[in-house]
C-alpha cells in the first residue's frame, strides 16, 4: 500500500486523494474512526504553519485523522504517528531545479508509510490505541504563495518567519505535532521526506533518526536492525538550536547550509515538549532513484514492528 500512494503521481495523488483513501479505509473496519480536516477546520485551530505551505496551491490541504482502538483497557493512551504527505513538493516560490523534480511526487512517503503501517494494524489487530496523523499539502508557486521573509503563526503560537519556502514539511509538520497533543500520546513519531541532507549523510540504506527521549530512540534503532529497516541516530543537541534564530519571529524554518537534517529536527522539538517523540528523516530510504526509481515503502516494516512490540 505505501509503494503504490508512493508511485502514484501527483496529479492523482493530491492531498484531497490521501484523505479519501484513509476514509476509503476507515469505513472497511469497525475499529477505525477517520477525519479529514478542511481548511476551513484548521483555520479554527490556528494552523496558519501548515496552511501557509498550501496557500500556493488550487489544491485543498487537509489534517487527516485516523483513530484505532484496540485496547479493552479503559484510557489506554495511544501511540501516535505523524506523516509528512507533500503530494508535490515544488519548493514554492523557493523553487526547485527542475532535473529530476518528478521525484518530488514521493514527498508524501511518511504519509505513505503511516497509511501502510495502519492497513497492517488493523489485519493484525493488535492490542493498543494507536492515532495516525497525515498533513497532507501541495507546494506550489503562484501569485498566493507564501514569499520568501513571510511571517506565519502556528498552532502552539509561535511564530514562525518562513525563509526559504521549500522547507515545507517542517512547516506542516509542526502543526500535526501541537494537534496530537490532545491524544495525551504515550509516544510520538513522525516519519518525513525531510532533508536532501539526509540522503548526503546517508544514502538509501539508513533513515536518520532524532530522537528528544534516548530510550525510544534505543529501541527503533534495535528493531530497524532486527527488522533490515535500518534507522541510525545523530544528535539532537542544544547547541544546534541557536542556528534557527531569526530577527523577526520566534523561530526561523531554515538553520542555514550546514547540519541539515539536525537543525530541521532541531525545529521540530520546539513543538514536541510534551511528549517522547522520535523524529525519522525517510528523505533517502522512501524511494530508489535511477533505474530502480520508485517507492520502497520503507518504514513500514520497522513502524509495524515497533506497535507490535507496545504494551495497552
Ligand atoms: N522534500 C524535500 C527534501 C528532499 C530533498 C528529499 C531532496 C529528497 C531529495 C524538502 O522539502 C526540502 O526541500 N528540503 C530542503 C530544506 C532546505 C531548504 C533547508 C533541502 O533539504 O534542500
Ligand atoms: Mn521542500
Ligand atoms: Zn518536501
């Protein structure tokens, strides 16, 4: 499942589309509940991050909810995870070189790989609440695209100034993780085609991992061995913060040439303080290039395996 919404293109695969195939989903099983925000509900919520990513586009963005309960235990706190699903990542008014843009077709792969993980789930039924979250947009140019120096709001109310645009999914992700701070979650991990510096670091063997518990880190590194999904850990250190300063808003969505991947990770953690959270940067493990070029539907085998390990 996480291949083929991976492969398919983007003129099918649109944020709208995603939210259909996980209502498609929801309404096959008894123990699913789905939600697909418009915008309209995420204006309500403040989500002026996740929107702003969007606004470019004629293409709605959605806040895609999956809810499944499968503990009997009352109260059972879920387990939740966040997808990145960029349905086509032209980088904005920040644009892309256009060699090999096609590629950004896959920039919904973390949406890919959750929806993949809760198909799993529910056929295995496991015995746990889990609470799947896609923010789901397209970044495109045009005369309503945000603008290089624009200053947004997000959902915690920090504000955000919006240097480079295409360094959108930090931007639509950090509204999805003040979002599931109402499921009190027991973790969090969000999965994202994040940083081309990811894929420098990395290569298409290991996804990079960031991690604001040591402990939930310890164990997606151990269960991606086990599991031939490698996830390999870099530092989420203090000292990196700094590099996202800006003159203008609390918070700059770029921390500049160096440290890539750390210092979008570094973004992230302003907006998981309440919860243990685990960061994967899916950038060069979701997809092949090349002659092989197509979806791997990697981490949906180290994310499956993760919830089977969980306790009610
Ligand atoms: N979707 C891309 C990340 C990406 C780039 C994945 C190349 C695979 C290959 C992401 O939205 C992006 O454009 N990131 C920028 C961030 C930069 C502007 C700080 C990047 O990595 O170049
Ligand atoms: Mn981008
Ligand atoms: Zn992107």
């Amino acid at each position: 499942v996480a291949r083929e919404l991976g492969n398919l293109p983007a003129n099918i695969c649109t944020p709208t589309y995603l939210a259909e195939q996980a209502v498609q989903l929801g309404s096959k099983h008894k123990s699913l509940k789905v939600q697909a925000l418009n915008e309209k509900q995420m204006l309500k919520l403040g989500m002026g991050s996740l929107l702003s990513v969007g606004h470019g586009s004629l293409q709605e963005s959605r806040l895609i909810v999956i809810e499944y309960k499968g503990s009997s235990k009352a109260g059972s706190k879920p387990y939740v995870l966040v997808g990145k699903g960029i349905t086509f990542d032209t980088g904005g008014i920040s644009l892309k070189p256009g060699a090999g843009m096609d590629e950004m077709k896959f920039d919904m792969c973390g949406a890919a790989s959750v929806i993949g993980t809760m198909n799993a789930v529910v056929e295995l039924q496991l015995p746990i609440n889990i609470v799947a979250v896609i923010a789901a947009a397209e970044n495109m140019p045009s005369d309503r695209a945000t603008k290089p120096g624009d200053v947004v709001t997000s959902m915690s109310g920090q504000t955000i100034e919006i240097l480079n645009t295409d360094a959108e999914g930090r931007l639509v992700l950090c509204d999805a993780l003040t979002y599931v701070e109402r499921f009190h979650p027991k973790t969090v991990i969000d999965v994202a085609t994040l940083t081309g510096a990811a894929v420098a670091t990395f290569g298409d063997y290991t996804s990079a991992l960031l991690s604001n518990h040591d402990p939930l880190a310890r164990e997606l590194i151990e269960i991606g061995s086990h599991m031939l999904d490698q996830a390999w850990q870099l530092p989420l250190a203090e000292e990196y913060q700094s590099l996202l300063d800006s003159n203008f808003a609390d918070i700059a969505n770029i921390g500049g040439p160096r440290a890539g991947t750390i210092t979008a990770a570094c973004f992230l953690s302003r907006f998981t303080k309440k919860y243990h959270w685990a960061h994967l940067d899916i950038a060069g493990t979701a997809w092949l290039s090349g002659a092989q070029k197509g979806a791997t539907g990697r981490p949906v085998s180290l994310l499956v395996e993760y919830l089977r390990r969980q306790k009610a």
